[in-house]
C-alpha cells in the first residue's frame, strides 16, 4: 500500500515532457493484442480495455492500456494496467510492465501519466 501511495505522489509531481498524445491505428491495436497473445495463459480469453498512446520525440509508441485474461485455473483474474512500446521502424510492440502487485501496478501508472498516455481503469 505505501508503494502505491508513493506512486501516486509522484504521479502528481510529473508531466508528460517529450510526448505527445497519439492516436493508435487499427493494425498497431493488432500488433499490442498479438503480443499478448503470445504470452498470456489463455490468449482467447483475453478482454482488453481501451487503450490510450502517446509518440515519443524518437517516434517510439508508448502504449497503455488494462488486459484481464483467464489464470491457470480458469477463472479471469481481474484487468491489469498495462504499460509497452511500439517501434515504428521495426513495427514491434514489446510489453514493459504488466501489473501483478500494487507496486507494480504503480510503476505502470506513473509511465503511462509520464508519457500522458493514461489508461482507462
């Protein structure tokens, strides 16, 4: 608990210097799903929720948005926040953090309020 009150301290204190708020296509939104889908339990059972971007300054896209998808035992685990990039020249999205903990969870929060590219929860 006092990682994510921490968290949201700094999350107040930043801005979103260097980005700017992006609007994500169609093939990009398949590109974050497929990466995913490569890595979750149970790819089909993945619900996505919407998803916010911002461009960095080197034209990287820093992707934010909450997955819940089904846990070993069959039963859906909750939305999780988030947080990856998608490289523009080699048109890949690799996932930085998929929040598991409340710590982690606001780790994600401030990279995505970082980069202004929060997601929706």
């Amino acid at each position: 608990m006092r990682a994510v009150l921490i968290g949201m301290a700094i999350l107040a204190a930043t801005s979103a210097y260097g980005f700017e708020a992006y609007q994500l296509r169609d093939d990009e939104i398949d590109l974050v799903k497929a990466a995913f889908s490569a890595a979750l339990k149970d790819p089909d059972s993945a619900k996505f929720g919407k998803f916010s971007a911002a461009m960095k300054d080197d034209q990287t896209i820093i992707v934010c948005g909450t997955v819940n998808s089904k846990n070993s035992f069959g039963g859906y685990s909750g939305a999780a926040p988030f947080v990856g990039e998608i490289n523009t020249d080699s048109h890949s999205f690799e996932v930085q953090k998929l929040a598991q903990t409340d710590a982690e969870m606001a780790q994600v929060l401030v990279r995505c309020q970082n980069a202004g590219a929060m997601p929706a929860l």
